[in-house]
C-alpha cells in the first residue's frame, strides 16, 4: 500500500503501521483515514499529505 | 522538577509532549500569549482558502493537555524573564519560579518600516487572530496586494484566490519569484503557471509607502510606479520574539543564541524553534523546530542529546505544484556543467548542475518523479556515470541508480 508524507513536517504515514495512538489500526490505507485525522507529529489535516512515488 | 515553557506554538509543544513522554512525572507548564490550544500554522492557509473551518485548524482533541497533564495557560503573556532566579513574571503581576525553562516564542512576522505599514487594510497572517481579521476585512472583495513572492507570499495569494478574490497580486522585491529556490528559468516557469490560475504578478519592485485616506488604497514603489490595493497582506520574512531574552541579557544575534546542546548563554534555560540561532542558522521551519523540541526535551530529562541542525526537506509544494531544489542551483563561475529541460506546456523544468562530472545542484519543477533519487545524488555528490545523458528523460527508470551506490 501507498505511503503518504506530510508536505508541512515530513512524517510518514505508513498504513502498514496506521496510527496506533489515534485508534488507527494497520492495514488502513491513507484514504480511509477519517476526514478529521490529523498528522500525529505536528497537526496538519489530511490535504497537506502527498503520496510518495 | 518543574520546567516552564513559554510559548504554546509547535517547539513549545512538542518540548512538553516529549519531555512527558520521557518523564512521568515532571511538573510541566506551557504559558501562551495566544488564547488557543496548539494549532499548526500551515492549517491558516487552507482556513483561508475556506478550505478548513476554524474549529478543525486544532492538532489535538479537547481534553488532551490534562490527558498529558500539562499545565497550559492561555492567553497569558510572560512579561519578564529573571535568569538568576530562574523565574517568569506573568502579565506583570504574577511570578512562577522554575528548576528549567524553555524558550519557544517563536517569531512574528517583519514588516518593513514604510509609512503607512499601520493602516486599516494592512494584514500579516501569522495567528488565528491574523486570518480571522484579515477574512473579514476580505469579505467586502477588495483588491488584494500581497507583499513578498516568497513561499509564503505565494500560498497567500493563491489561498485568497481560491476564495474568491479574483484581484491578487503579488509584489516581490527580487526580479523573480523564490529566488532561493530556483533560478530565472525556473521561476519564470512557476510565475506563468500561477499565472494560468489567475494571480498577477510584479517583480522588482521595492514598496516604499501605503496610502490612502484612512484605508489603504494605493502602493507606492522606490522606482515611482503605484499600485491599487484595498488590502494588502505583507509576508516578507520574520523576526525571531526575542526581546524578553535580550532584556534578560541572554547572548542573542538575530536570534536567540543556543549551542549544540540548545542550551541559551544561561544553563538550564534552552531555546527551540523559531526564536533560536544555531550555529548562525534561524530555520523558520517546523522540521528544524521539531527537531529542536525533541532535542531539548531529552536534554530537560537529563538525557543529554546533542542537535547538529536539521536538513530542510527539498521537496515543496508551492500553490499545488511541487517544487524540488536542491545544493547548488544558480552556479557562478568556471567548470560547471548544466544539462536542463523546459517543457512549459506541461510546466516542467529540470536542471542539473554538475562539477568535474560530479552532481552539485538540482531544480525540478513540475514533477515528482525522480525528485527523491536526485536530491539523493546531489546529497552524495555523486557521479552519475552512465546515467548522466538519461537524467532528464520523463520514463526515466530512478531504481537504476541505486547501482550506483
Ligand atoms: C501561514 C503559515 C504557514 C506555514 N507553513 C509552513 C510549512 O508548510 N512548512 C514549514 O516548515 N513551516 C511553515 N511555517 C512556519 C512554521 O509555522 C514555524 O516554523 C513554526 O510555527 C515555528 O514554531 P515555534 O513554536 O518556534 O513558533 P510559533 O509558532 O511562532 O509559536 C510561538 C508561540 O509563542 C507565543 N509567545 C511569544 N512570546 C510570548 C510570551 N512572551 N509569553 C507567552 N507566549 C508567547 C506566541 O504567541 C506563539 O503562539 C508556516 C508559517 C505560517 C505563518
Ligand atoms: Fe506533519
């Protein structure tokens, strides 16, 4: 599956991880996350996360 | 033991999360001059496109500071700092005492000394505070100047835009767009794509005053050019908050002065983030300014971590298109060899920079692809032999030059 980085502090969304503190299990790819997750490192919402090649 | 933070943006806050998660049970407080939980401040952008409602611009839900058992204060400001003391005084009339503290003030935006830089109509965008009164001045559809054709001043602009103002101008003093990130070529490229979404722009232009009868309604620049505006959003760089640390006496330059441990010129008082100088370096970014926070909160538990900078990501997006730059990227001088390609119906450019056949520098415009593999190479400064004449093709296979590591 994608993985997605923040373009504001370059964390990595890695949905074979998820977010285990947000309640985000793995195996949730980046667009299943909910609409008001942010990132977990520093808070911006989803639009500023670009899929990496 | 018991820390006081000053500064609730993204290095004050991240200090007290780190810090927490290293020690259970270390007294915490994190005094803020703002009235809001933590926010990052990127989300402005997109709150001012009408992209993101005020209530969805917070990082954390309502609730977690106590789940962290942090003591924030908000909207409290620390008006005086006493070094030998190791105290805060707080709205002038209240004094904390501390065993450490972190200075994470951050920094405000520089506006230039013009006359008329204080009318009505003349905004920044820094706080919540800023975008709430900069949108309402905006709803009655102005004619909008942005002062600074930095990355800034171009997410700015098209944020506005994208509101619904179609009058947007961007005013830059250089003769190109983000002249520290891309050469003439490349810039002119960026400016006709923003070009083609609606923005206008005006290069080389230094403003000199902003008149107008109460509000602003015309700039004036050096070269005897004027501009209508009926707003005018001035994001031209920013100025460490570093006043409570120069009255302290703490050693200060541009910014708060910290060495490789972050720690300021007084042990036990640290700086991150925005406020502090590294090695003669102000980052004004937040992966230097979570970098930092980390680093000092290790340090505040005792678990002393050494900081030897951070390497900005080179990868942007500027206005929804990316942007890679990276090493060297407007050569001078002998012995440079530059391989480039412009393809401006599809706002592509790439550039290499080479130097006795090693890679120094590199634009790239318009795509990601390859941005990762090149910026590597330029990193390394590596040769890339075999590869150099397929560099620019767009099929281009990166995977390949992993062979040449
Ligand atoms: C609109 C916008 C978009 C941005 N986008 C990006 C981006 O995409 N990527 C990127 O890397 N960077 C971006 N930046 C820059 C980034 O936001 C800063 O680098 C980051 O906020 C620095 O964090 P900081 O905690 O050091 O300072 P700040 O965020 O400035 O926080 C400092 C806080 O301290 C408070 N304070 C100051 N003095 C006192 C006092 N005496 N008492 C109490 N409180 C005080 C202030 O009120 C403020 O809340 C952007 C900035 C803006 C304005
Ligand atoms: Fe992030």
């Amino acid at each position: 599956m994608e993985k997605w980085e923040c373009t504001a502090c370059g964390y990595i969304y890695d949905p074979d991880v998820g977010d285990p503190e947000h309640d985000i299990p793995p195996g949730t790819p980046f667009e299943s996350l909910p609409d008001d997750w942010v990132c977990p490192q520093c808070g911006v919402s989803k639009e500023f996360f670009q899929k990496m090649d | 033991m018991r820390t006081i933070i000053l500064g609730n943006g993204l290095a004050g806050t991240m200090t007290g999360r780190t810090l927490r998660e290293l020690d259970s049970s270390a007294e915490i407080t994190i005094i803020s001059q703002e009235k809001y939980p933590y926010y990052p401040r990127p989300n402005l952008i997109d709150f001012l496109a009408g992209e993101l409602p005020l209530n969805r611009l917070f990082a954390f839900p309502p609730g977690w500071a106590e789940k962290q058992k942090l003591e924030i204060r908000l909207g409290k400001e620390v008006t005086g700092l006493d070094v030998d003391e190791m105290a805060v005084e707080i709205d002038r009339k209240e004094r904390l005492k501390a065993d450490q503290m972190v200075l994470a003030t951050g920094a405000s935006p520089l506006l230039p000394a013009i006359p008329g830089i204080d009318r009505k109509g003349v905004f920044c965008l820094r706080t919540i505070d800023d975008a709430v009164s900069l949108l309402e001045f905006l709803s009655t559809g102005p004619e909008v100047v942005v002062l600074g054709g930095g990355l800034l001043g171009l997410e700015i602009a098209r944020a506005i835009h994208k509101r619904g103002l179609k009058q947007v101008t961007v005013v830059e003093y250089f003769n190109r767009l983000l002249p520290r990130q891309l050469d003439e070529t490349g810039a002119g490229l960026l400016q006709s794509q923003l070009e083609k979404m609606g923005l206008k722009f005006l290069l080389g232009k230094e403003a000199v005053e902003i008149s107008g009868q109460e509000a602003v309604s015309l700039i004036k620049f050096k070269d005897g050019s004027q501009l209508t505006a009926g707003a005018v959003v001035v994001a031209s760089g920013i100025r460490p908050r570093l006043e409570l640390a120069v009255k302290a006496g703490l050693a200060s330059n541009r910014g708060v002065v910290v060495d490789d441990f972050l720690q300021t010129s007084r042990p036990g008082i640290y700086a991150a983030g925005d406020v502090a100088e590294h090695r003669g370096r102000i980052y004004g970014l937040i992966p230097a300014a979570f970098d930092q926070a980390r680093t000092v909160a290790y340090n505040l538990a005792g678990q002393i971590k050494k900081y030897e900078g951070s390497i900005p990501a080179n990868t942007l997006k500027v206005a929804g298109l990316f942007l890679t730059s990276a090493g060297l990227i407007s050569p001078e001088g002998e012995g440079f060899e530059v391989l480039s390609k412009l393809d401006k119906e599809n706002g592509l450019y790439k550039k290499l920079i080479l130097k006795d056949g090693q890679l120094v520098g590199a634009i790239w415009l318009g795509s990601k692809k390859g941005s990762q593999e090149i910026t590597r190479l330029v990193q390394a400064q590596k040769n890339p032999g075999p590869y150099k004449s397929d560099l620019l093709a767009d099929d281009f296979d990166f995977s390949r030059l992993n062979s040449l590591y």
